[in-house]
C-alpha cells in the first residue's frame, strides 16, 4: 500500500488514527490537519509513529522560528528580488505546480556579498510555502488533491565559481531543510543541461538529500528539450526549455514568471569579503615558500582552496609533480596555475580548479621575495570528488535516455 488517502493499509490506517490521537495539542496550531498533511509525515519516516511525531514538531519550532504564517508579507531585499534565481511556471500534466531554478547563471558570490546566508535561505523557503499554497490552489481548482512538485533546474553555465564554499553551503542548508519540513512534497527533481562538472557539484550537495528525495532525481541528456515534454505538456513549458508558453510579448524566457539571475552590480556589495574560518595556519619564513601537497587519484576532481595572510601579501600557485614520491624544486614541476603574489592580507582569495590528469598537485604559497619578514598564512584545501553514478548516467545518456540519480 502507497501509504496515501484511499490506498492504506489497515495497520496504517491505525498508525494514522494514533498519530492523530499523539498530536491533539498540535492540531489547533496546523495550518491544516488532515489526513493528507499528516500521512506525509508518516511515509516519511515509514509510519514510525515516535519519529514521525518528533519530526512534526521540530517542523512546528521551525514554523516559529522563520514566523511562516506570515512569510507571504516578507519582501526579500531588492537585489536579492533582482538577482536570486528561479520562478513558478506552468503545472504538469497532474496539475503538479512546476518550479524552474536557473542555477548556471547565478552569481552566488555576488549576492553573498550583498545579502545575508540566511536572506538567500529564508527566499527559498518562501518558494516552498508559496508552492505549497498553489498545490492547494489547484486542488480546489481541479477537485481532486494536489500533494507535490516538481523542480527543474538549468544547469547550464554551471563552473568553477559555482562551487565556491559559502554558495555550496546555501543549497546544503535549503536541501536539509527541504527534506526536515517539507517531506513528501518532491514529485521530480528534473536537472537539464548538466554539464561535465556536474557531477563534482552534485556530490557537494548529495549527503543533504534524502535517499526518498535523490530517487526523484532525473537527469536529462542532449535531447531533453524532447524530454521535458513527456513530464509537462508543451503549452505550460516555456518556449526556452522546449514547450511553447512565452510571455504576452512573446517573450520565449517567460520572464514575468522565472528570475534568470545575472551578475551582480558591485553597487550592491555590503562588504568585500565572507568571513570563513580555516582548517590550517603556518608561518612561511622570510625567503622560504609552504608547499601543500594533495594527491590526485583519478582526472575530473576538482581542487579547492581559501586563503588569508596576515600583514602583507603572499605568493600562491599550483604546480603538479613530474615525480612522485620525490621532492621537487619549483623549477622541476609543471606549471598549473602560475604563481603571483595577491594581497590576501586585506581580501581573502578563494578558488579552484579542474585536475585534468591524475598526480600530486602541490599548491605553493611562496614568501621568497621577502628578505626581511615571515608570513603568517591561513589556509584550507579540499579535494571534491565526482559523483560516480551521476557521472556515469551523464556519459551514457544518449544510449540509455533519462534515469533516476541515487
């Protein structure tokens, strides 16, 4: 049995009127409290009655906290209205509500240094209520119960600057979130034009995901202008993602509807820097250099790195070992990201690149050039790895077609 209004078991059937008789100091307090909201919180946690309540009412803390009844009066600031992606568009053939997230085109550094972490969560929750609301919109609308989603996500543009720590952790928050307060609400989780890099980021973000909530996952190859029809009907997909809605000016984007993001203007900027702490801190003596070594199994991993000096600059660069197992001079290494000097003592800098073969890569802070003093350096490296069945299922999607990403 599905665990759904008119298809329960009868041991579920009575796993519901318990849960009901547990919550009776609840209810009054539920937006709404039948028996659709409360068996999603049921399948959910596999009719565990104990987790299932304990769930519901972290769900109800959270709802004071973020003060939810009145989210639809919160206005987030202008250029976060201006320059956070996504948008409400069309309904799929069910008339499941359809939301499109522009992720390829955001510029995550921008508005972290222009709004807060917390403002760029608190927009998405907002999303999420609002979805919620239209699901019961078209339930009175189409007479039958609307209880899910879906979301499509444009990968396209997706880069190196997508995975800038601070950013990553915005949509590891938002999927924890998703999973802890809003359960059961995902009908398809749709990614189009995932490019190779895709797989490094979905690994970021995949432990925050549920294991319900990844089986919904679909990826779409090269054809998915031809796919994306097959989930939702050709008139409520925009003319951009293959359908034939525009906007009254014939606009194929449907910009009334979906935010595609953009750059944004420095005029916007709070501040110059996201303060980050480090796993690290060395001193590089006075014409020395600090090597780090990571070593580099496979190609397609992606090196990360954050770094801050204290007091003056620092040279930084990246060079691969042409021996291993040996130690080398700079001179006998090749040259990957070429050494300059930054000031880092009054802006952090942060980056990362794609390892295109397998080897020790050693990233180099060089204080040679300094006769005179030490330097003080604050540092933290990672090595992100693809995620294997991701990476797989975007290799061979135009033999297999679409397929779910566990």
């Amino acid at each position: 049995m599905s665990g759904r209004v008119g298809d329960l078991s009868p041991q579920q059937q009575e796993a519901l009127a318990t849960f009901r008789d547990s919550l009776q100091d609840l209810l009054p307090t539920l937006p709404k409290a039948d028996d659709y909201f409360l068996l999603r919180w049921l399948r959910a946690q596999k009719f565990d009655l104990k987790k299932s309540e304990d769930m519901l009412r972290k769900h109800l803390e959270f709802r004071k906290q973020q003060d939810l009844d009145n989210i639809f009066t919160w206005q987030p600031s202008e250029v976060v209205q201006l320059y956070d992606s996504g948008g409400l568009c069309g309904y799929d053939y069910d008339g499941c509500p359809v939301w499109f997230e522009i992720v390829g085109n955001l510029d995550t550094k921008g508005l972290l240094l222009s709004a807060s972490k917390q403002e760029l969560i608190r927009k998405r929750i907002k999303a999420c209520e609002l979805l919620l609301r239209e699901c019961e919109l078209q339930s009175q609308k189409l007479g039958r119960k609307i209880e899910t989603m879906i979301m499509v996500a444009d990968m396209q543009g997706l880069s190196l600057k997508h995975l800038w720590k601070p950013a990553v952790e915005v949509y590891q928050q938002f999927f924890l979130i998703l999973d802890a307060n809003y359960p059961e609400t995902v009908k398809n989780l749709i990614m189009v034009r995932a490019p190779k890099l895709f797989p490094v980021a979905f690994n970021l973000v995949k432990p925050f995901i549920s294991e319900e909530t990844r089986k919904k996952i679909v990826i779409l190859g090269d054809n998915w202008k031809q796919e994306l029809p097959k989930f939702i009907s050709p008139d409520q997909l925009p003319m951009e993602f293959g359908g034939t809605m525009t906007d009254p000016d014939g606009n194929p984007k449907c910009l009334t509807k979906i935010n595609y993001g953009g750059e944004v203007p420095k005029t916007y900027y709070l501040h110059n820097q996201v303060r980050v702490q480090y796993d690290h801190t060395a001193t590089v003596g006075r014409s020395s250099s600090l090597q780090v070594e990571n070593e580099i199994l496979f190609p397609g991993c992606v090196l990360r790195w954050q770094f801050a000096s204290d007091g003056a600059d620092i040279g930084f660069g990246v060079f691969l070992k042409t021996k291993k197992g040996e130690k080398q001079r700079v001179g006998e290494m090749t040259e990957v990201l070429p050494s300059q000097r930054y000031n880092a003592h009054l802006v952090p800098e942060d980056g990362s690149l794609t390892c295109l073969k397998a080897g020790v890569y050693v990233l180099r802070f060089d204080n040679t050039y300094s006769l005179m003093h030490s330097k003080k350096v604050s540092y933290t490296v990672e090595v992100l790895l693809p995620d294997k069945a991701s990476q797989e299922k975007i290799q061979g999607l135009e033999e297999t077609g679409p397929s779910p990403a566990q």
